[in-house]
C-alpha cells in the first residue's frame, strides 16, 4: 500500500508529543513491512511553534517525510498546511490517515473523491486537549461540521471505549467507528534489563512542561513528600513553555526546596528511557489529557504510576494494581500515593512486576498488525 500519513508536526527533526511519537513509530514500522509510508508535516515543533526544520522532502528510517511550509493563520496548534493538496496529488496515495481534529482532515475529506484515495480519521479524542480559548469555542461548531462531512471519511479510529463513546455521542455513525488503540510501546523495551528494586526515592516527571500537565501541582505535592522523606527527589523532563517555567522556578524557591528538584529540559530518546527505568515513581498529575503514551513506555518498563484519574487514563493505568490514580488538582492525595510507592517496597515489587505484564497489551507489533488489517479492510470496501 502507498500511505500518507497527515499531521501538523513529526518528531524529526525533534518536535515531541503523544501523537508525534505514535505517528512516528507507526510510521517507521509500516515502512519496514514494506508499504511505501509518506508523512506530510509542517516544519514546526509542537511546543514552541517555531521552526525546527526547512520545508521540503527528505527520508529517514525509509518513510518520506514532507514537510510543508505552514500558513500564519492557526487554530491553537493546528496551522493550515500549504500546498496540501498539490503534495497529496503527487503522492497518490491509496489510503491517506489523517491524525487530528485540524483544518487539514475537512479538505482531505473534500478532495478524497476527485483524488482516489480511502480516508482514515483518528481524532485523540480533542475534547480533552484544548489548551486555546479558540478552540473552546469553535469546538462545538467543528463538531458538526465533521458530522456533516462523516460520510467522506471510511474509518474513524477511536483509541478507547471513551472516545467511541464521544464519537457516538457527537452523532457518527456506528458502524465507521473502530476502537483500535494506535497508542503503543516498542517491543524493544521488555527486552531491557531493569531493576527489581528502585532504592533512590527519585520522582520523575516527564512530558511538556505546560501549565495542563500539571507540574505545579506536583512541587506542591513533593513538599509534602519531602517533608515526610527528606531524601526523596523530583526530576522534571521535558520541552519547556518558558513563561510557565518561570512561575515553578519561583514555586520551588517559595517552598524551599533548591537542591530537592531538578530541570533537566528535553532529553534523548534514549536519556527518556534511562530515567524511566531508573526512577522509583513515575508521575504525571495532568489537570486535561486523553491517553499519555509515556504511562505506558514507564509501565513497560516496570516503573509504577501515580497518575491524575482524567480522559482515558483509567483505561491505560489499573488503579492499585500498575499504579495509583487521584483526582486532579490534589497536592495531598497525589503526595500520599507517592509516599505509600517509595515506602512499601512489596508493594512497589508487586505494582512493578504487574506494570510490565499490563503493557505488553500494547506492544506495537500488534497494534500495527490491527491497523494493517483496517487499512486492508477501508481499501477492499466496494
């Protein structure tokens, strides 16, 4: 099959996010199945909305990867994609996989028929992801715009009986509707050694640093934590929103914990892995999400969660059995979860061992085998 893939960022040059990372391994695994995989993109990183690249094509991992000059005008994080259509027309792709509620899945739908091609829809369910006032706002309209055009699109991917259940709710058919979790781990990582036990009381927080994910609620949380455990530590990973970074700077010399709290900022791959395997409590108090890859990828890696009980969280960590759930925005319940992992070490074996067990329901080999057969499926309709 020739696939094109259509998203607004793909992590290379760096550009991380859940669905960056999920476009990115899918795409790569496709390609070595022998598909001929292309990915159109803009040239920008997720986070900071600047360039990261030249526009333009280039190949790596053997998936072509088109990065497309984006236009001024946006929606919170979805920016018009020029030339669009032109890039879609050369490719002539045979089945075309749009991730997102962007502007770019409405004209894949308008042109799907006069360019030949079938069309798969996965949305990661927006309703919880909208960081923009504007998006707020236009989210209802959009919503019934996407009804109105629902029959131009063959498949509509939901990762969770969640988002199934919004997709319904929003008024799309049934039967176009396919629970089919794209979010998954490499196999790669149970073949890590990892340790059975974790005895340096470190905290790990890695995602974006945006005010949603919740790291301030963390520090909150860690005071208590440090408190009661004076050599407990808390390392905070990942891109930085440098206004937001400045506001927990400034928490954590309030709360005087200098020296108990690093910032390491973005990291490798690999260093993301390390952490996460190293770590003793994998923690990500997020205030709105849907379904962080990175719970499973710690999972995987025998590392418990403690994590906030919002979107489909609940369907990727099992409540006291790979990790611990609370409810958003409570420094106190999220300190004693933490406290509770670091000090019982039977306990933590236990949650450990079960973690590992638990992700390999998403390895990516089987989520590709599924996805294949739907791509499969949407060509063969008559």
């Amino acid at each position: 099959m020739r696939i094109a893939i259509v998203c607004s960022y793909y992590p290379w040059p760096p550009s991380v996010g859940g669905v960056e990372t999920i476009v990115r391994s899918v795409a790569i695994e496709l390609a070595k199945r022998g598909h001929e995989v292309h990915v159109v993109c803009s040239p920008l990183d997720v986070t900071t909305q600047k360039p990261v690249t030249s526009p333009g094509i280039k190949e790596r991992d053997d998936v072509f990867i088109h990065k497309l000059k984006p236009s001024s005008f946006r929606i919170g994080y979805a920016h018009i994609l020029r030339g669009l259509k032109e890039e879609i027309t050369k490719i002539k792709p045979d089945i075309v996989h749009a991730h997102n509620l962007h502007p770019h899945l409405f004209q894949l739908a308008k042109w799907k028929e006069n360019l030949g091609y079938r069309l798969v829809a996965e949305l990661h369910y927006p309703a919880v992801n909208l960081d923009y006032v504007v998006q707020r706002i236009l989210l209802k309209p959009t919503m019934k715009a996407l009804k109105l055009i629902s029959k131009h699109i063959d498949k509509f991917i939901a990762h969770t009986n969640l988002e199934k259940m919004w997709l319904k709710q929003q008024g799309i058919e049934p039967s176009r509707i396919k629970v089919l979790p794209t979010q998954h781990v490499c196999s790669t990582l149970f073949n890590r050694n990892v340790s059975s036990t974790r005895e340096n009381h470190m905290v790990l927080f890695l995602s974006r640093i945006v005010p949603k994910k919740g790291a301030h609620i963390l520090i909150k949380a860690f005071h208590k934590v440090k408190a009661h455990l004076p050599g407990a530590k808390l390392v905070v990973a990942g891109p930085e929103d440098s206004k937001y970074k400045k506001q927990l700077l400034n928490l954590v010399k309030e709360l005087h914990l200098d020296g108990s709290i690093e910032f390491i900022g973005p990291v490798s791959e690999e260093e993301k892995l390390r952490f996460m395997a190293s770590t003793t409590v994998f923690c990500l108090p997020t205030l709105a999400d849907y379904h962080p890859v990175v719970l499973l990828e710690a999972q995987a890696l025998g590392t418990p969660i403690v994590a906030t009980r919002v979107g489909a969280i609940p369907e990727t960590v099992l409540d006291g059995k790979t990790g611990f759930l609370v409810e958003p925005n409570n420094p106190h319940e999220l300190a004693k979860a933490i406290i509770k992992l670091i000090e019982d070490k039977e306990l933590w074996k236990g949650l450990s061992t079960k973690a590992r067990e638990w992700a390999k329901n998403f390895a990516l080999e089987k989520r590709v085998d599924e996805l294949e057969r739907l791509h499969h499926e949407v060509l063969n309709r008559s």
